[in-house]
C-alpha cells in the first residue's frame, strides 16, 4: 500500500495496537521516512519518528498498569490515538479517489429503488471554535486555553482535540434544532421536520457516525423523538468524517460508545442518561476507527448499501459531517448540478433534505453497473443554510 508521501506498507505487517503492533509501526515510519528524498525528508523522520517512539517507549510501560489502573487505561488509549493520528496525517489518502463516472450519465430504470435521506450536521465542536473562527489576536488565547483542557483530561476518556465533542456554541445550535422540531411538530407544515420529530408521513431510521459530536448532535437536536419513540440510534464508521486531523479520530473502541461530558450528556434523552447507556445505541455497524487505507468514497457507498438494505424510506444523518455532505453532492449530484452544498458548508445543525435513487451505468451490458445518484429537484433546506 502506498501513503502519502511514497511510503510502502508490507500487506503482511502484524495488526493492532499491541506492543509488537507499535514497535513495528515506528520502524517501519522511521525506515521509509529515512528513504524520502529533499530537504525536508531529515526534519519528518526526527520528528515523526522520535514522536512515535516515544510514545511506544511510554506505553510499554503503561501497558502493565493499564490492567488494573482506569487512568493508565485512558493514558495508553491517547497514545494509541496519538500514534494513529501520526500514521492519518502522513499515510491517509481520505479525500482522493478515482472520480466515478458524472451521475448524468447514469439511467434510473422503472421501479428503481429510492431513499430519502435527510441529512443533518453536527453543532460547532470543540475544534471548531479553536480553528474554525480564525486565527487574529485571539486565536493564541483559544488554543493554550484548549490545550491546558486537554493536559487535564489527560487520565480520563474525554478529550478536547481528539474526537472533538460539541462546544458550548454547538450545544445552543443542537438546542435550537430541538425547539425548531418541537414547534413544528405541533403547529408547522414542514413534513421534513416532522418526520425528525418522529410523527412524519415517511417511517424512519436514525443514524450517525462514531464521533462524539456527531451522536451529541442526534441526541440533543432529536431528543424529544427518541423520548417518544424510544429507537436506538445507529452508529456507522460509514459515516465518519473524510479528514486526516485528529478531530476525526473516535475515542470509542469497536462496537463500543464514547465517554460524554456532562455539560453535554444533561440534554440526553432520559434513555441516554442511564449508568448503561450502550443498550440504547445500536453499535453494531460501528467497527472502530476508519483503517488508514480507507477514503471517503469508500465509505459513502459503504453507508449508502446499508441505507438501501433498510427497511425505512427515511434515512436520518444526525450529526453527519461537512466535508462528507459536500463529496456525496459532488459525487452523486450531476456534474452540471449547480447546487450551493457542492461548494459550501452547510450550516451548524443545518438540515436538508434529498432523494437518493439506485441508478445504473452501462445500460444494456451485463452486468450494468450501479450508481447511485441524487434527484436534484427534490433538494430542499429544511432548517438553517450554508456557509
């Protein structure tokens, strides 16, 4: 497999994040960095090397305490995270992929399946309000302020940069959301945010993916469905961001949930808040952090055959991600398509509205080849805007 920068990874390398799993990680980093050619080759293999040492050397200590000592615990799954995070920035290729053909060109033959999808992002994340809101004179106070956070959260689950959660901002637009929904419900038109509220025309399914800010999102903006209906919500690796920053890496194991802050967890539905809340989420599609040879198209197309195996019509993303949104539009819209959400970031808890068909390419070969693709006259902002 080849990485970012040329690096060549034995298909054969023992897995995992066991102690032979890092040190023949560092070495083989190390190795190929050594063989990179410039300038700049010497400055990448000290660093990143040195990094990834170190942090190999701090765990092996801390493996042995890690089974009896909770904190220990959550120290080596950061230096896990933090080795992962190292291994995404310089090997991922989560945003380039073979272009598919235009979905012009692609036929909807009769009875072709449908779906509608209604796709909701998550409030502004801790991350966000360090990176996203510019970098003047105050950005240098944003960032120390986060990371003395971070240095405290050091020995617990919860973290500010890794897998960020929703920010004091990100909780008010979830909130806002909430109001919306209960509003509606009750005295509005919009069939949309009925069916978010759990009493539309259309039976339903809601999904997120395996970060914190994206189920923070569901839970807080659709908790009065989730009181009433009592579902669980779905978590999809599918679904997680297409990104290489560390943001993007879920603190959460395999078919597991997330430590919330409490400032978060208070608007949970009362299903979410029990001392056992896994039993209210349905993890079984989570399968731990994106592999570094994964990419966003992947992982679109991965969703959209769960979606279609589905026995819903609705397919509800609460809390999905900004990036994603914009490659399913580029991917899945026309090339011709104009449509804003292409281009630009849909707001903080915004929501729109699409129907995805499963079309064909290739039309009267065998077999024809499946491509799925967005009715454009049936996209419509349901709440909030872009960016």
């Amino acid at each position: 497999m080849s990485g970012r920068f040329g690096l060549r990874r034995d298909a054969a390398a023992p897995a995992g994040s066991g102690a032979m799993g890092w040190l023949w990680e560092a070495d083989f980093f190390v190795k190929n960095m050594l063989q990179q050619e410039g300038w700049h080759a010497p400055v990448f293999a000290l660093v990143a090397g040195c990094a990834l040492l170190t942090a190999v050397g701090a765990s092996l200590a801390l493996l042995v305490a890690a089974r009896s000592v909770p904190e220990a615990a959550c120290v080596v799954r950061k230096l896990v995270m933090i080795k992962d995070g190292a291994l995404q920035m310089m090997l991922s290729k989560d945003k380039k992929w073979a272009k598919l053909p235009d979905a012009a060109d692609a036929r909807i033959p009769p009875g072709a399946r449908c779906k509608t999808i209604i796709y909701i992002r998550h409030g502004e994340s801790d991350w966000n309000e360090v990176f996203n809101r510019g970098f003047g004179a105050d950005f240098p106070g944003r960032l120390f302020a986060a990371l003395v956070r971070e240095l405290r959260l050091l020995v617990t689950g919860d973290s500010v940069f890794f897998d960020s959660s929703l920010s004091d901002t990100g909780i008010a637009q979830s909130l806002e959301l909430a109001d919306a929904l209960r509003d509606d419900a009750s005295t509005g038109t919009s069939d949309t945010l009925k069916i978010l509220a759990g009493k539309g025309s259309l039976p339903s399914v809601v999904t997120c993916s395996n970060l914190r800010r994206s189920m923070e999102t569901a839970l807080i903006g659709l908790t009065k469905r989730f009181e009433l209906t009592e579902e669980p919500l779905h978590v999809l690796t599918a679904l997680q961001e297409v990104t290489v920053n560390v943001d993007g890496i879920p603190l959460a194991e395999k078919h597991a949930v997330p430590e919330f802050g409490a400032n978060v967890a208070q608007y949970f539905p009362k299903s979410f808040k029990s001392s056992n809340p896994s039993g209210s989420f349905d993890v079984s599609m989570n399968t731990g952090n994106k592999p570094v040879d994964s990419n966003g198209l992947k992982r679109m197309m991965s969703f959209l055959a769960w979606a279609f195996e589905r026995p819903e019509a609705c397919i509800v993303v609460a809390g999905g991600h900004s990036l994603y949104f914009r490659f399913l539009m580029r991917t899945f819209l026309p090339g011709s398509s104009t449509f804003q959400g292409k281009s630009r970031k849909l707001s903080n808890a915004g929501v729109v509205r699409f129907d995805m068909y499963e079309g064909e390419l290739g039309a009267g070969s065998s077999p024809a080849q499946r491509m799925y693709v967005i009715d454009e006259q049936s996209l419509q902002v349901a709440f909030g805007g872009f960016q």
